[in-house]
C-alpha cells in the first residue's frame, strides 16, 4: 500500500490536462502484440506484489518488467512525455480520467477480458470510468480520520475534530492539497467532488482558519505520531502504515468520518503506446482470478476490489481492519474523488492562500 501522496495535485497536474500525446496504439485497443513475450508494467510502488509477478511468469512464460512511481503525477508526466513504452499503469482514478482525455491510454476489448464479475458492485461501472471502459480496478482504499483515544478521550467520528480546537497543536492534516480539501468541503456540508467556486471557498475559508490549530501537515509518519500520542487526531489515509499501526496500538483507531470521507482506487489500464497487448490482457486476466487477487492483501497489505477474493484470503484479521477494508455502510457514503477540471485552478489558488496565511 503506497504511503506516499495517494491525491497528490499540483500546478502540474492541470498543465497535463492540455497535453496531447502521439498513440500508436489508437482508442480501439486488442490490436496484435509484437510477439507477446514481454510486458512492461508501471505501477504504484508496493501496489503489485512480487508474488504476482513471479507467479503470472511461471505460468505464462512472459517476462515482466516492472517501474515503479510514486505520484499520479510523475506517471502522467512520464507517459505524456512518452520517455517509455509501457503495456499496463497503474492511476488512480483521477489521473486515469485525465490520461483519458489525453489519449494516454486505449479503451478495453471486454470480449478479451475474463473475471470482470468479480469485482465487487462499486467497482463496476465506477463513476470515474462508465462501464469500466478504460480500466480494471486493483487495489481500494479511503481518506478518513485517524485519533489515539488516550488523548481524545472517546470516539471520534466527524471532521469537526480537526477544525473545532479541541485539540490544538496535536491535530494534522495530510500534506496534499485534494486531501485536504476533502476534509475542508465536507465538513461545511458539501461533497468532496465540488466543483462550485463558492463551495471551494468557503472550504478554503475554513482550512486557512484551522492552521493556527495544527501541528502540521504530515503525509509520512503521522501513523506513528498517532502511535506515541504526539498527535490525537489526523486526516488520514487508509493502507499498510495505518493498518499496522492500528492492529498494534488498540488505542489508535482509524474510521471514515460521517460526513463522507473519499474513496480510491488504483486502476490497470492498457496504454496508447502498448507493444504486447496480448500480454497485457493476459496479466489482466490473470489478477482477477480471486485467488490472485488475495495476495494483493495478504502479501500488500492493502484491499483488493475482487470481491470473490476475500474468501481465498489467509490474513483474515485484516478483512476487519478498517485502515485496509472500510465497512461497506461507511464506503457506501464515501465520495469518489474525480478530476476537478477546470475547477483545479480554484483548488490551486486557495491552497497557496491556505499554506500562505
């Protein structure tokens, strides 16, 4: 599970909207492969685990090269520059949505695809990719809060934790703007995929007044600040340091916030530039047979979207872990986090002002 910036967005970011990159590969997809012996994947570090890798290429007998990145935004950057002929990448949903629009990567041929039943219900047919057109969900995971109850004294359950005072100076935020504002729209009752300038602005009104509150902005160790009691409550994302540090210290507890919180995934899409397409289907296919789809949690400790796959996981300790697998009522009310659009720049502005003041 990446504990890097999951939601990273930047002046960058929007630039790459405009970009437009050379396909040889076209929108249709399931083209001729050059010989279908290779596949070069660029994926989420930590995201694939080696067990897959070895195990797709004993049994197939391709051999895969795997890249690594740890922002959506070095991997759109990368592709759009096309420095690299990768087959498979791994976005994010927003960044996926605008590889889309950059023509970065090909629609799917479902008649090659087999598994897609599989997946559970919200991660067919998601919001950020009608009709999986463009992608194969692989690993899920939400933003929520995270508190240590020796401090808080009770339960936290709301984002008004983070901006209310109550516990000034142990009180973090994740360093990354969308996040943020995750926190910043829903805790003034709006969703956290507003586009509207006036919604965003009253968000950035109510981030730029809780900064004299925070400790900081922290996307790295606040799992163990939470550990030591150094921080009481923390914007947080779920995954791999938050799990551990919850299934060790049972007075740190991780929860999706009433309000919403977000929910993410990591995708599987075949890029424009792909040379082994069939290949590329083939590794497709392959992840979405449950029992390889477990390893995803029980060797990465992270949530796999293939639904069937939970009964082939050995770590069943972490299916009730709320840091790794969020209870479906409260992913039911989470918020996918899409591209803002144009609206990015209005999120860019006030997050300047926000780390400004």
């Amino acid at each position: 599970m990446r504990t890097t910036t999951l939601l990273t967005a930047c002046a960058a970011a929007a630039a790459l909207l405009t970009t437009a990159a050379c396909s040889s590969g076209g929108d249709g997809g399931g083209s001729a492969s050059g010989g279908g012996k290779s596949l070069h994947i660029y994926a989420w570090a930590g995201e694939i685990p080696d067990s897959v890798v070895k195990g797709f290429q004993q049994e197939t007998g391709i051999k895969v090269t795997l890249d690594t990145f740890d922002s959506n935004e070095t991997m759109t950057a990368k592709l759009s520059a096309g420095g690299a002929d990768y087959d498979l990448v791994e976005p994010s949903q927003y960044a996926l949505q605008q590889l889309v629009g950059q023509k970065l990567v090909q629609k799917l041929d479902h008649s090659r695809i087999k598994g897609l039943d599989n997946l559970a219900p919200k991660f067919r047919d998601p919001s950020f990719d009608p009709g999986n057109a463009y992608s194969i969900p692989w690993i899920w995971g939400t933003t929520g809060l995270a508190y240590n109850e020796d401090c808080t004294g009770r339960p936290v359950d709301s984002w008004k934790a983070l901006f209310d005072g109550e516990y000034k100076g142990k009180t973090y935020m994740l360093d990354n703007m969308l996040a943020a504002y995750i926190a910043g729209l829903q805790v003034n009752g709006y969703r956290a995929t507003s586009t509207d300038p006036a919604e965003i602005q009253k968000a950035t009104d109510s981030l730029k007044s809780q900064k004299a509150q925070l400790a900081g902005y922290n996307s790295t160790n606040y799992p163990q600040l939470l550990a030591t009691g150094q921080a009481c409550v923390a914007e947080a994302w779920s995954g791999t340091a938050m799990a551990k540090v919850v299934e060790s210290n049972k007075k740190v507890h991780y929860t999706l916030p009433t309000e919403g919180g977000s929910l993410w995934t990591d995708n599987l899409s075949v890029t424009s530039r792909a040379k082994n397409i069939d290949a590329a289907y083939e590794f497709i296919n392959y992840t979405l047979r449950p029992e390889v789809a477990a390893l995803v949690t029980d060797d990465g400790s992270s949530a796999s979207t293939n639904q069937a796959a939970r009964s082939h996981i050995k770590k069943t300790d972490l299916l009730s872990n709320p840091a790794v697998y969020a209870p479906d009522a409260a992913v039911d009310k989470a918020d996918f986090l899409l591209d803002p659009g144009q609206a990015m720049q209005l999120f860019q502005q006030g997050w300047m002002k926000i780390k400004a003041s």
